[in-house]
C-alpha cells in the first residue's frame, strides 16, 4: 500500500489493470482508515490538456483517494473512431499517474462491461463531467447505482475551452494550409519551367 501513496509516480504499483485487484485494495484501504473518501472518474485523456488538468484537480476535492479510470485504446476506438486515440493507452496511463491527483489508475477496456468499474470500486463519490451520460436516463442510473451504497454523484462543468478534438483539427488545419502554401510555390515553379521549354 506505502507504493500508491509514496512520493514517486509509482506507475507499476498505482495502475491496476485488474478490476477485482482494485476492488481488494480498495476495501483495504476502507478497512484501514474508515473515514477516508474514494472518488472515481474516468475519461479518455487523449493528448492531455489544461481542460484535463483542472478536470482532475477539482475531482480530487471531493475525495480522499481519487481512482481515475482511462478508457483503453479498443474502447476509445469504438466511440471517436479509428483515427483515435492519438497518444496510446500505455503512455495515457502513465501519464495520468503522473498527476499528482490521480491516486490510483485502472484501465478501462472495451470488453468491461458497462459501469462495471463503478460497481468494482464502489465510491463514495463517482465524478462525472457535464458532457457525459446525457442521453435518456443515463445521470439517474449512474445515481441510483451509487446511492445503492450510499454513494452520490458529482456533475463538473467542462473546465476549459479546449478539448482533445479541437486541437486535432487545429493541427490538421495547420497542416493543410501549410501543403497548400508549398503545392502552389512547387505549382509556380512547374509552370515557370513549361514556359521556358
């Protein structure tokens, strides 16, 4: 336990690829200290910006122990396409656990099925951003799931105006107009040449 909570990133100790692992060492740690407050929020974290680096921030406030769920590239993949995620899972993970407010990191895989690493760690706060689970009923199932132990959930606001797609699509601007910048000199150059000949 010392090597989630040393002053290292401890990436080896603190990135619990197996779901029942992190439901053990959770309950080791209610078991030694009852008070202290687990939190659990997830996300992609793809190209990690300040709208990420707050997001975690203000998670970590309303908890003691922050487990930070980061969806695998298959998973990532199947939600934002075939062109994503642009930094790979294994340097996601690490890099998270890099944060000095992720305390425990668990990558969430395609195949998990859903909500299944909020039953697992049980929190006693799920933390969620404004942006996720609109659809239908989702917020009151994800509330009811965690209240059914006395959990509740927390609704952040988006923390920047930058995301991961923006800046995508920023640099791929960047990228078009500077190909076109140079297709039209080498385009210049050419009919220069064909009026010499």
């Amino acid at each position: 336990m010392r090597d989630l909570f040393g002053p290292r990133a401890n990436f080896g100790q603190r990135c619990i690829r197996e779901l029942p692992e992190v439901g053990r060492k959770l309950d080791a740690l209610r078991e030694l200290d009852p008070s202290v407050v687990i939190g659990l929020t997830s996300g992609t974290f793809d190209m990690l910006h300040l709208g990420h680096s707050r997001y975690l921030d203000m998670a970590k406030q309303f908890c003691d122990i922050l487990v930070v769920g980061v969806d695998a590239d298959a998973k990532v993949r199947k939600r934002k396409g075939p062109k994503r995620p642009v930094v790979s899972e294994e340097e996601r993970y690490e890099i998270v656990c890099n944060t000095r407010q992720a305390d425990i990191v668990v990558p969430k895989l395609a195949e998990h099925p859903r909500w299944e690493l909020v039953r697992t760690a049980r929190p006693h706060v799920l933390i969620i951003s404004e942006r996720e689970y609109v659809e239908g009923d989702e917020r009151e199932e994800l509330r009811q799931l965690v209240s059914s132990w006395g959990g509740k959930l927390e609704i952040l606001p988006t923390q920047a105006e930058t995301s991961t797609t923006a800046r995508i699509r920023v640099l791929m601007l960047e990228v078009v107009d500077e190909f076109e910048k140079e297709f039209m000199k080498f385009f210049e150059r050419f009919r220069e040449a064909l009026r010499v000949m």
